[in-house]
C-alpha cells in the first residue's frame, strides 16, 4: 500500500510541473432551437403560439412547462397546453401583463426562439375521477388533463371561470367536448366571482381536485374543500400570495446604485419593477423561481415572497 501512495504522490507532482492543466468545463446549453409558426389570437389579450422544429421535441405530460427564451434574452416560463402525443410542435398561451408578454404578443410567424425543459410542476397523478377548476389563464395547464381523462374514459368534470366570455382562452376548443361536463361561468353573467363552495359543487366523493387560476379562487376552493368528499387538492396559483402581517424594510441595489423603501403591503418585487421594469419574474404565470436575485454573499432571495431588509445585485 505504501508503494502505490508513493507512486501517487510521484504522480500527482509530475502532473504540476508538466505544464498540463485540466480543460476548463464548458457550460452545457440545454436550449431547445425553436421556430415560431402561428400566432393566434385566444381571448381578449390572449394569444397562442405554435413552436416547431425539425425533428421531434422531448416528451411532456399534463401539468408540464417550458421555459420560453425569447429574441431579447429574456426568460418567461409557460405552461403546455398542446397534446402531449404530438411531439412536432409545443403550444403556449400567454396572457398580456408585462414586458415579457408583451414581447411574446409582437412575435410574427417565423421568429427564432428557444425553449427550457420541459418540466412538471404540477403532475397529473392517475385516478378514478376528476373535478378540474380553472380561472382565465389558468386553463392552460388544466386543458391537457381534461383531454387525457377524457382519453381514459375515467369521470371527470370541468368548471371554468373568468372577468368575461371575451377574456377566457380555448372556449372554442372546450365546446366540442360534452356539454354536461363543462360548465363555463363568466363573473359578468353571474354578478359576482364564484365562491369555492360553488366551484366544488358536485364533486363527486374521493374525486381529484385540480385547480389552477388567481389566488382568491385558489384560497376558496381550498379552504371549501373541506365541506366535501373529495380525496385531494392539487393547484398552481398565477399570482404571488397575499401579504399578511408585513413590516416596512428597505433594500439596496448594489449594480444600480439605489436603495428602494418597501412598504408593508408590498413586495420587493413590485418595488424593484418601478425602477427596473425588466427585472425578471413569471409568478404571474403560475410558476415561481425566476425572479431568485443573488446577494452579494453568494445567497439567494425570491423577491416576490421573500421580505426583509437586503442588498440585492440589481
């Protein structure tokens, strides 16, 4: 044993005094080339793009994203909403709310984009039956699993809700598949938002819930899913949680040189966006993640949620 540590150290002397050094590690892009095909128009700000390539795209299930890379560098992520059988395209809906949609609203037939993933977030577990809650945006990851139940031939059921008829994406799509299991619900042709006792009636005992939409809708569905039978609630929210309880803070942008005051009710982000409206975020679009800000001792803070006082390298 003491032969090989001797030869071992000869070795690993022979190896600093060569010259030789090891090949840096090259970064890996794991960026999907993709080609924008189609644009179409959903609902009121609501639009659809149809990405393809020349060969197959990697396999999704129900509930998955993507990261979409658009032409300027920035990264927005968004749900699919395709069928995850045909692997020639992937399809996003986007609702316009920002910098980032209105980017992906101005892209013409043709444009190069990229795309990250895809990943899943929010997996479509089997079951014997499915009650889905959707609200505006938030149809988008719940429209592939009302397809594969469906598919399956298991019950399910579907209850859409949103502002308007004009703002909800994919009505058209929805009216082809049988009328006794869809039930769209506009606030506009029922005075009110529903409450979540509304959304869940019906709901067949031990059903899966899926749930995705704004936060109150979430909250209701939620905090009423316990006046039924149902075995489990699954969401993805498409807004920040509220703010309960918060403090005034202040932060420092150490790249730009500002120091921002934080109210009680508001997030860093909202704060942030004032003075640096491309500053990254997609927890608007269901996911949360993209808007981690390093700080200067190498952590990391998710200014949507994360409250205090930091120095942030914006």
């Amino acid at each position: 044993m003491s032969t090989l540590v001797g030869v071992g150290a000869a070795y690993r002397r022979l190896a600093e005094h060569s010259g030789r050094r090891r090949p840096p590690v090259r970064a890996v892009d794991r960026a999907i080339p993709l080609v924008v095909e189609a644009v179409r128009a959903e609902a009121d700000e609501v639009v659809s793009l149809r990405l393809t390539s020349d060969r197959p795209l990697p396999s999704w299930r129900p509930g998955a994203h993507v990261d979409l890379v658009l032409p300027s560098g920035l990264v927005r992520q968004y749900s699919l909403c395709g069928d995850p059988a045909d692997l020639s395209h992937y399809r996003v809906a986007v609702r316009r709310i920002g910098a980032a949609s209105g980017e992906v609203h101005a892209l013409a037939p043709g444009t190069k984009v990229a795309v990250k993933g895809p990943r899943n977030a929010f997996p479509f577990v089997a079951a014997d039956s499915y009650w889905f809650v959707a609200g505006g945006i938030g149809i988008t990851p719940i429209l592939p699993m009302v397809h594969a139940a469906a598919a399956r031939g298991v019950e399910w059921r579907l209850v859409y809700t949103g502002r308007t008829r004009a703002s909800m994406p994919f009505l058209e799509e929805l009216s082809r598949l049988p009328e006794d299991r869809v039930w769209v619900r506009p606030d506009t042709e029922y005075g009110v938002p529903a409450s979540g006792a509304e959304l869940l009636e019906g709901v067949p005992d031990g059903a899966s819930v899926y749930c995705c939409g704004p936060v109150p809708m979430i909250t209701g569905v939620r905090v009423d899913l316990e006046l039924t039978a149902a075995r489990a609630v699954y969401f993805e929210r498409f807004s920040t949680p509220p703010i309960v309880g918060g403090e005034p803070y202040r932060v420092v942008l150490r790249r730009s040189g500002r120091t921002l005051d934080v109210p009680a009710d508001r997030s860093t982000l909202d704060v942030v966006r004032e003075v640096l409206p491309d500053v990254a975020f997609s927890c608007r679009q269901g996911f949360c993640g993209t808007c981690a800000v390093t700080t200067p001792d190498g952590g990391s803070v998710r200014i949507c949620v994360d409250r205090g006082p930091a120095v942030l390298d914006l």
